[in-house]
C-alpha cells in the first residue's frame, strides 16, 4: 500500500498541514467513492465543485485531501496538501498509486476531431494481431487483450483511466492506444501519464459549446503535443491545415502523413469502391477493406505509428490489408431483394458527414438516389447544426431531419436549427420527421433499387437519451430490420 508522500512525489505543493508518512490504500475525486484511509482530491469541475464535498468524503473516511485552498475549518487528523492545481495533482497521484503504469508499456494516444475511433481501434487490432498483447481506450469500448469493457466517456476520468491502464499491465499487455478527446486533454485528464507516442488526425469543427471559439479548440488539442517527452514521436496530418501547427513545439520526433504532400508517409488511392481501398502506400500496393478517402487517411496514420513502434513494413501492411474497422464507422449493408445499400456512420459534424457524403458520391454508378437521414444532438454546439443541415441536403438527392441524442431540447427545436439558411432548392429535399425510427423507414421507403441509404450521427450507439433517459435504440439493427421486411 502506497504512502502520501510517495504518491505526492511530482506535486506541485503550496503548504500541508499534517502528516504524509500516512497510507493510502484508495484516491478518488468523487466523494461518494471514498473508502476509510482514502485521499480525496477535491477538483473544481464542469458541474461540481469538489472542494463543497471535502466534509462528505472525511465522513466517508478520508484521511487526507488534496485541494487548492485551505477549507475554514479543519478536522483533527486529517492531512491537508495545499496544491497550485488538483487536477494535475489528481492526475499526478492517480498514476503514482497505481504504479505508474504508462512506464510499463507503451501509450500511444490519438486526438484529432474526426477519425479517434477508428485509428485507435485498428491500432489495437494490428497489435493482436501481431502478437503483441495490447489495450484500448475508445469512445465504442475499452479492451484489454480480446475482453471487452464498455466505455462510458471517450476518455475516462483520470482514476478510472489509471486504474485501467495498470489492469492492462497486470494482464501482460505491451502496448495501449487511447482516444484523447479534448475535454480530457483541458480537465487534466491524462496529466501524469508518459506517453510513447501522439498521433493528429484533423481538427475541424466540433465541440465549441464547451470551448468557446475554434482557436481555443485548437491549444487544447495542440497542449497534447507540446507536453510530450522528447523521447517520444509525434505523428500529424500534414493535409490538415492545422496539421503541421500541431507539433510546432512539440520536443518528440517528428513525423508525417500525407495524400497531397511530400510527408514520410506518403499514400495514393488508385481506387476507392464497395469492394474497398486500392493504395500506393510509400509506393507499396496494397488493397484495403475500408473504404472512403477518411479511411485512407486512418490507415496512413496507423501504418506511420506501427512503424514508429519499430515494427516490420511489410507485416505491417499484410495485416492491416485484412482488418476493418470500429463499428458504427461505415458500416453497410445491401438489402438482398431491391439492392439497396444502408450505410451507417457515426458522422457527427460537419466535416464527417461531408467525408462520408463525398465517399457516398463516389459508389454512384449512375442516376442512384442518396438518402440521408440525420439529426444533431442537443444540450451540444448549436453552431454546427446549420452547418450539418446544410452539408446534408447539399450532397443528398433527400434528406430526413430527425431526432438524435436530443438530451434536454426539444427535437423540433433542433430540426428546425439545422434547416435555418437552406435555400428553396435545398428545403425541396427536406422532410423532417422527429421519430427515427419513422425517419429511418420513410427513407427505406423512398429509395428505389441500388438507391444509397446514409443514416447518420449515432453508428455504434445502442441507446437514444430522450429527457435524461436512455431508451434502447440502434441504427443498425433497426434498418437491418426494416430491410427485412421490405424483402418479404
């Protein structure tokens, strides 16, 4: 069992008061999880200010707090660290009392706005697939090894994440590779943690009800690569705009990916259909199971970190040829009567539904209908939904406005937020109708035969949360169903 002082190693401390030569044998940030001999770290969040909580978690046994000022009473016995920032601190401790696990194996981290998932769970998949026990922290699942351990946030709070990343050691795995959302990167989420490696998708626009403005978007994201040790490597986009700004400061070897550019990893498509991506990869020709421009991006950057981790090119491409993706990223389907195809996709900004709109296009073979059935997801940023309205009826010969996640909001509210600024053509396309399941059957309903059907916005999701409840609901089982009956 750790000690205080040890778990405090790398703290920033302003006074204690107290002693440290103390057991810890728990460390939360939620007061309800304390157990008696527990450090409570009291960090001021979103929602919850935990230093309102410091007298809840002594009653639940807390021997010690951490906090950034010295509540007005203080109990006897109790041992008080004084700190310039608890959520470093949190993140500090947290991978201190689980034995800092991200030295045990190696971390590789993936942010970006578009493409997290699928990197990350390719990563993963190659590594198996190599031999090479591995982890993964993704916004669909957390797995160690082949075990299955469903997600709850793309990054998980910065204990439970500790805690994972050490049962990942314990189970022999020899490399992790994790989302690394933005929220995380600025609520300290992943302070402590030594990191073998960072890889940048793309940023584009997304998440602004949390961040205010795009720029501030952009140093949240960028921050990852500036804290980086130099022993580490940096993989980045170069065809992203913000891509090479990214690792402006970063100490970590640097390197990069590319379609258009010169980069170290450098790909070509030579052909992109249903059957898959036909690439020149550094000049190799390989064939791919994923499909879509996006997907050529993703693939790129896993190739850049296998090799990156010092594995062999060739096996590298061997494997990654045979994988496909995370679920709910393009998934389809071809109803087996009318041979109309449905896709499905978690595309949830603007940028992704064009990604996917722009692959769509491209399996036209001549006067097929795209059918896109899409919504936006309330109490999230309202400004992306003009945007999402307008890239949707742009690129679809119909559109569906509907319900997604509506949270707290009322869904016609938002339905009527994305059709704002569509001109009378574009409005021409529209229906809205609130009920997705409706929504999903009159878009199935429409469609003639070899027609493309496009639901999305949810992917792998298996719930819709209506007024704080989670209703059971899956885009890819009820469109399958609807095919079902169509096909009688």
């Amino acid at each position: 069992m750790p000690i205080l002082q040890d778990i405090l190693y790398k703290v920033s401390i302003k006074s204690l008061v107290g002693n440290t030569n103390v057991d810890v044998n728990n460390i939360q940030i939620d007061s309800r999880l304390i157990k008696p001999g527990g450090c409570f770290v009291a960090i001021k969040g979103v929602l919850q200010d935990g230093n309102h909580y410091i007298d809840k978690a002594i009653e639940n046994g807390a021997t010690s707090v951490v906090c950034v000022e010295l509540p007005a009473v203080l109990v006897e016995g109790i041992t008080y660290v004084i700190t310039t920032d608890a959520a470093v601190a949190a993140g500090i401790m947290a991978h201190a009392f689980y034995g800092e696990p991200s030295l045990h194996l190696k971390l590789v981290g993936v942010t970006g706005t578009n493409g997290k998932t699928t990197i990350a769970t390719l990563l993963h998949k190659l590594f198996m697939a190599l031999d090479s026990k591995s982890g993964l922290i993704s916004t669909v699942n957390n797995q160690i090894g082949e075990e299955i351990i469903p997600a709850t946030h793309t990054t998980p709070d910065v204990i439970s994440l500790n805690a994972l990343l050490k049962t990942m050691v314990d189970a022999g795995c020899k490399f992790a590779f994790m989302e690394v959302s933005s929220h995380a990167i600025h609520q300290q989420r992943i302070a402590g943690l030594q990191f073998t490696g960072a890889v940048f998708s793309n940023l584009t626009h997304d998440h602004l009800d949390y961040h205010k403005t795009f720029d501030a978007y952009l140093k949240v994201k960028k921050s990852f690569f500036d804290k980086i040790s130099s022993e580490a490597f940096a993989i980045s986009n170069m065809d992203d705009k913000n891509g090479a700004v990214m690792l402006q400061n970063t100490s970590a070897d640097k390197f990069y990916y590319s379609l258009r550019s010169i980069a170290d990893f450098k790909g070509r498509i030579i052909d992109n259909s249903l059957s898959g991506l036909q690439m020149l990869i550094n000049e190799q020709d390989v064939h791919f199971r994923l499909i879509g421009e996006f997907n050529a991006y993703n693939l790129l950057a896993v190739y850049a970190t296998a090799i990156c981790l010092g594995e062999d090119k060739q096996e590298v491409l061997t494997v990654l040829s045979n994988l496909t993706g995370a679920e709910g990223r393009f998934d389809y389907m071809i109803s087996p009567k009318e041979n109309i195809i449905g896709i499905i996709d978690y595309a949830h900004t603007p940028d992704a539904l064009l990604n996917i709109l722009s692959t769509v296009k491209k399996l036209q073979k001549g006067g097929e209908q795209i059918i896109t059935v899409v919504g936006c997801g309330g109490d999230r940023d309202k400004t992306k939904r003009k945007l999402m309205g307008n890239a949707a009826a742009t690129f679809s010969s119909k559109v569906i406005f509907t319900s997604d996640n509506p949270r707290s909001e009322d869904p016609n509210l938002i339905i009527k937020e994305m059709a704002e600024g569509l001109d009378i053509m574009l409005q021409k396309k529209v229906l809205s109708i609130v009920d997705r399941r409706e929504a999903i059957k009159t878009a199935v309903m429409l469609a003639r035969p070899e027609d493309i059907i496009l639901v999305a916005g949810k992917g792998h999701e298996k719930y819709q949360e209506i007024k704080g409840v989670k209703f059971p609901f899956d885009d890819n089982y009820i469109l399958k169903e609807i095919f079902t009956e169509l096909d009688k």
